[in-house]
C-alpha cells in the first residue's frame, strides 16, 4: 500500500480540521473507529449505516453520508481505498441475509453510490496513533460498543454454509476486535465499562467458520482466547460463554479428544438444563454433541437414548424438517447401524439425505455428512458396489467444496480407502495418493486422530 500519508500527528489534526471546516466533524470518530479493528484490510460492508447510526459515536448517517466521509479521509491521506479481489465464480463474496419472511435477500450495501467491494486500508502509523484515542480517549466505551455492534452485524450469518465463508474470510483479521480493543484498555478503565452484551458474539461465531472450514486446532486456539476474557468479565455461567464452551468441546471431539470433550459437555448440558431449561434449543444441541461423542466413545447405547430424547424434543419446537431436527436423525441412524439394526438405520439415513439435499443442497456439508454414513451402513451391509459409488462421489464433492485439506475430505479419502481394500481394488498405485492424504491428515488433525490412522493404514494394506 502506497497510501498518501501525513507523518506527523500534529499534520493529521490539520487535515481533520479541514473535514470538520468542510462540515464533517464525524470524520474524527469514524477514523478512529476504524483503527479499532483488525491490521489488515476492513471490508466497506462491515460499516453499516443502521449500526453506525443508533451508537453515540457519529450520530444519525445516512448511507451515502458514511461513504462521502470515507471518500473524504481517502482525499485527505488519511485512509486508502483498495478495490477487493473478483468475486469468486462459486462462493459469492456479499453473504445472504434470511429476511424476516424466511427468505434470503443480498446484505444492504453502504450507499448506492459507493462501489461494490472496496475495501479500507490505514497505514499502521495511522491506526496506531488513532487506536490509543480510542483506548486512552474519553470514550472507550463507545468505541468498544460500536465495534462490537457492527462485527455482531457482520457476523450474522451461518458459517457452516460455504456460500458465506469467502466474506467470513474476509474478516479474518476483525471478528476478535473488540476483544482485542478491550484488552488494551487500562485495567482501571475496563473496570468500571459498561460491556456491551453481545462481546463474545463475533469472535465465537469466527471459531465456528475455522471450524467449519477445516481449521479444528485454530479453532481450539480461538474458543480458549475467548473464554480466557469471558469468564471473568461475565462469569463462568453466562450464555454466551456456556455457549463458547459448548464449541470448543465439539472441536475437541473431532480432534479425536472425545474423553477430553466428554466430561466438559456434561458440565454444559447441567448447566444449561438449570439455566434455560431441557427443551430449550442451547440445551438440547449440547446434549446431542454429549451423545455423538458418546457414540464416538463407544457407548452406543446411552447415546441412542440421548438422541432419541433430544429428537423428541425437538421435533415439536423445530419441526421434523428443521436442519437440527435432521441432524439428530442423522446421527440416531448412524447409531443404530453401530448397534446392528441396519434396516431401521438404511431408513432413516436414506430419509435424511433427501431431506437435506432437498433442503440445503445435494453438496452440502450436512448432506455429505449422510452419504458418508450411508457409504459406511453399505459396506456394512456387504453392498460393496453401491458402497463404492457413494464413496467415490463423497471425495470427489468433498474436495471440490471443502478442499483436500479439510478433516472430511481426508476421511472421505480414508474411507474410499477401505471400500476399495474390502472389494480387493486397492492397487498399489493409488498408494502414493493415500500417503498423501496421510500427510495432510497428520498436518491437520495429528497422528492420534482415527482419520490418520486409517490413512497411515491404507499406505500399506492389502486388498482383501
């Protein structure tokens, strides 16, 4: 970035009253707004005009009058703005809304007139010093109120869905800012702040795309940063830290640490069965993630009951269609094909993978996670053709919406592997793409982890 800075801080304050002589005083704030996020690129959508204008900070400003005051801090050297990359032909950069019909509608943009997917740059002199006005100013707490507010806004929108996740990447460098701006607030100060209620929100919502995304370890790195400033700032029995908690443990699991996960979702689930109730929604997904490591475990038969009961309960607030209601179904079959029963699991496995293709899609994360366990419940079955169907169209959808690298296209390539060992077709030359996959797998989720092993397995199995 070759932006035209003013050096000097005194130059700065000249180029600012300029903007307020012009009659724009709002620049001031804004701009120091603006040094409260991340080191890197802020995306233009994440200064919402609503937002902006219901905090103290700037007063009311209408869409256009948020982009002119940008316009002007550019014209004065004080910012840059830098044309985002092209849009991505597969995952659109602007994420989706559901409106309050249930429809989906694309994000309002910042003004009309403001060109679609810029981008703002401060050099790092610049938002240094801007920074410590707003930690040492007179009003930090509006600074930290205004940031959260807006990545609470930003971040409204799912991170399992891959649709989103190229403008989740986007905020990468932001979703833990207002953690970050409260931590470098004298302790004095941060004392007696009023915090804003929704704190933890973005940066939690940001451990759950790395999560989705493939990332499980920076994931485990967000949530325990998270709850390190959560716990004493709201309390070990907040909702949103329960909630925190409840993620890291789910993460924990799919590292392959169900023991570890075990004992802390039971802690969660006490809790929120006291705090919310045992059919509030929190409640019952945290007992079905105590289930599925449970399953994970091996107790088979305790984590039927759990889904069984979560199932029941969520049916009637949820519906039978709900993508939580199905994938407690989902898992309920793949428990019983554990347990042997594989024509009530081959039913209801098949009866949720059209729910969810119909529903969000035939490639889905969620829907790829059923023909997973079908692939499984066929080679169980002995139906080793129609087990190799699926698994080969699992890698191939796997990897081209996941990527190579992500913990289910590694075990889809894992458990291509064993259809393929089981129908005496696992020919040496496919080794080298195992090892491989193995290497990838041991980067990703460690050399403990049952995808690993699978994948250290098939370097050197047989066909059977």
């Amino acid at each position: 970035m070759t932006a035209n800075v003013r050096w000097s801080g005194p130059t700065w304050e000249l180029s600012l009253q300029v903007l307020t002589d012009q009659g724009r005083p709002a620049a001031r704030p804004l701009l120091t707004l603006l040094a409260c996020f991340g080191c890197d690129l802020i995306p233009l959508e994440l200064l919402d005009p609503a937002t902006l204008s219901t905090g103290p900070l700037l007063g009311k400003l209408g869409p256009t009058q948020v982009w002119d005051l940008l316009d002007a801090l550019a014209g004065q050297g004080l910012i840059e703005l830098v044309p985002s990359p092209p849009p991505s032909t597969t995952t659109p950069v602007r994420p989706v809304r559901p409106s309050d019909n249930g429809s989906s509608a694309p994000a309002a943009p910042v003004s009309d007139a403001a060109p679609a997917q810029w981008q703002i740059w401060l050099h790092p002199l610049v938002q240094d010093s801007f920074r410590r006005h707003a930690v040492y100013g007179e009003r930090p707490a509006d600074y930290l109120e205004a940031v959260t507010a807006l990545l609470a806004g930003a971040t409204g929108f799912d991170p399992r869905d891959p649709e989103h996740w190229a403008w989740w990447a986007r905020l990468r460098a932001h979703w833990d800012a207002a953690l970050g701006l409260l931590a470098d607030i004298p302790d004095a100060v941060r004392a007696g702040l009023r915090l804003p209620p929704e704190l933890l929100v973005a940066a939690t919502r940001g451990g759950r795309f790395l999560r989705a995304t493939g990332y499980p370890t920076q994931a485990v790195a967000t949530y325990e940063t998270v709850l390190a400033m959560g716990r004493p700032l709201l309390g070990a029995e907040h909702a949103d830290v329960l909630a925190v908690e409840h993620d890291l443990y789910r993460v924990m699991a799919a590292l392959g640490r169900q023991a570890d996960a075990e004992p802390g979702f039971r802690r969660v689930l006490d809790a929120r069965v006291r705090l919310l109730g045992a059919s509030h929604a929190d409640t019952l997904t945290t007992q079905h993630y105590l289930a599925r490591t449970l399953r994970e475990l091996g107790h088979f038969t305790e984590a039927l009951e759990l889904l069984k009961l979560t199932l029941e309960r969520r049916v009637p607030t949820l519906g039978p269609t709900h993508r939580d209601t199905l994938t407690t179904r989902n898992n309920i079959g793949d428990v019983l094909a554990e347990l042997g029963q594989l024509d009530e699991a081959q039913e209801m496995l098949h009866a949720v993978w059209a729910a969810r293709g119909d529903i969000l899609g035939p490639t889905h994360p969620a829907t790829l996670v059923t023909l997973a366990h079908l692939t499984r419940l066929a080679l169980r079955s002995g139906a080793a053709e129609r087990a190799a169907d699926h698994a080969q169209k699992l890698v191939t959808t796997c990897q081209e919406v996941l990527g190579p690298d992500h913990p289910r296209a590694l075990a889809a390539v894992g458990l291509y592997g064993e259809v393929e060992r089981r129908r005496g077709r696992l020919a040496p030359a496919a080794r080298a793409g195992y090892l491989a996959a193995h290497q990838r797998s041991l980067r990703v989720l460690g050399p403990l982890h049952a995808t690993t092993a699978t994948l250290a397995g098939l370097t050197t199995a047989e066909a059977s």
